[in-house]
C-alpha cells in the first residue's frame, strides 16, 4: 500500500514542473516566430545571391582567361620612350594579376610603378587583348626643351635630364639645344643647371631664336653658361647666359644701323667683354 504523504508529494512536484513550462510558453510572444522565420528567409535569400555573384563573377571577369601573363605595349607609348626597365617593371607588376582588378580597383599602384622609372608618366591605360594578354597604353608629359649630345637626346624637365631615344616623339616639335660633344659619355646632365636653371635657359633660348629666325644651330656651354649661335647665313654669335640676353641682342642691333661692314661680319662675340663692347671678326 502507498502512503498516501508520498503520493501526495509526488503529485505536487509534476503539478509545479509543468506550472513552470506553461509560465514560460506564455511569456514568450507568438509573434516572435514569424519574425525568427523572416530573418531565416531573409539570410538564405542574401546568402542565395552572393553565392551567385560569385558564381558569375568566377565564369565572367573574374575567370581564369582574364589572369595576366603576357603584357604587350601600344607602340605610339614605345615611339615616344623607350625604356626596357620600364616596360619590364610594368610586366613583372602585372604578371599573374587580374586585368579587370588591376583596371578599375589599383591603376595607382601601376602609375606608382610606373613613376618610379619615368616620373613624367602621366596615365597608364590597361586593356584585355586575348586569353591572358593585357596590352598598356602610356601617356607622357611633354619636356621643356630637349638637349641633343652627339647621337644622344636628353628631355628637360624642370632641371632634371632624361635620357631619350633619338626619334622619340616626346621631342617633336620642341626647342632642340645642342651640348658639346664632351658630354655625349655621360649617364645624367643635370648638372648643366648648375649655374643657370632651366627655367631661365628656356626663356632664352626662344628669346635667341625669335631674333635670329630659325638659326642653323644653338650651341649650350654649361660650365661657361654661354650660347654659340650658328646664324641662318652662318653667322657665329657668342652669349653670355648670366648677363640680360635682350641688352646683349640689342647690341646687335646697334651694330646694324652703325657699322658699315656689318654684312660682311662672321663673328660676333657678346661675352667676352662688359656690356658696352663688342668683338667682331670679319
């Protein structure tokens, strides 16, 4: 027989276990499931389209046939300066990356290596050419003037030198100056500005050019800082680059209207004495 203090003790405790389960049922809100299952859908929905961003994005721009390794270069870029460390440093960059990355998300990096050769590149244009194959386009800045030395070319910006190919077309239509032949062995000149900048020697070489109308030659001496002109009619006329060029050509012109033998001039030296005389040579 059961005593009837246990049974009742039993009894009480299922009765307050299943009070507290039902307590516990109530608090929580029905709506709070629908919102759990919104959430749900919502996640699976967003984790549907990036798995099929992905997808396309590895079939499409993103596909192995867009990896780079081959690089080939527009040939305008390569008339205009032809470095081979440049276009080697721009390959070995590129090598393995893809283009579409490359184009739209770090074309800086590619100017910055770019620039670390050639600091006057001003754009750097990448396009897919074929399976694996990018092709580049470079856009430069235009020197100064250029400096020809014997076979060598040199543009001038902003007193530094860069070596340049003979035909590069950086140099078409620009103010050619020549250097003594001395100099064709050296790497860099720039070293020619250093006591004349060449800010100021472009100023006068136009000046020069201007009074003397398409002169056969303009000869830079930098470690003088003078100018050899050859004339159209062969005239040779000496400058001095640290006087006032304007006060020295209007010498010139004081010999035309003065001296009755000007015609028959060869030489005409401006530099050797002070400012108010002149060497002539017939």
């Amino acid at each position: 027989m059961v005593n009837p203090i246990v049974r009742q003790r039993k009894r009480h405790f299922w009765s307050k276990k299943t009070s507290i389960s039902s307590k516990i049922v109530r608090k929580i809100p029905w709506k709070f499931f629908p919102l759990v299952a919104k959430y749900i859908w919502i996640f699976v929905i967003i984790l549907i389209i990036v798995l099929g961003i992905r997808y396309i994005l590895s079939t499409t721009i993103l596909s192995s046939q867009y990896t780079i390794q081959e690089v080939k270069y527009d040939s305008g870029s390569v008339a205009a300066y032809d470095n081979p460390y440049l276009y080697q440093s721009l390959r070995d960059y590129l090598k393995w990356k893809n283009i579409y990355l490359q184009k739209y998300f770090h074309k800086d990096e590619l100017l910055k290596v770019a620039r670390e050769v050639f600091p006057w590149v001003l754009d750097v244009e990448l396009f897919y050419l074929d399976n694996n194959t990018a092709a580049i386009r470079l856009h430069f800045s235009s020197p100064q003037m250029v400096f020809v030395v014997s076979w060598y070319s040199f543009g001038v910006y902003d007193n530094v030198t860069f070596p340049l190919q003979k035909n590069s077309t950086l140099s078409d239509n620009l103010l050619h100056i020549d250097l003594p032949n001395y100099l064709w062995n050296l790497e860099s000149l720039d070293g020619v500005f250093f006591r004349v900048p060449s800010e100021v020697l472009l100023n006068q070489f136009y000046t020069i050019k201007d009074y003397f109308t398409n002169p056969q030659r303009i000869v830079y001496l930098p470690w003088s800082a003078r100018v050899w002109v050859t004339t159209a009619d062969a005239r040779n006329i000496y400058i001095n680059n640290l006087q006032d060029v304007d006060q020295q050509l209007q010498k010139i012109d004081r010999l035309k209207r003065y001296y009755s033998s000007f015609d028959v001039l060869r030489e005409i030296d401006l530099w050797s004495l002070d400012q108010n005389k002149i060497i002539v040579k017939q």
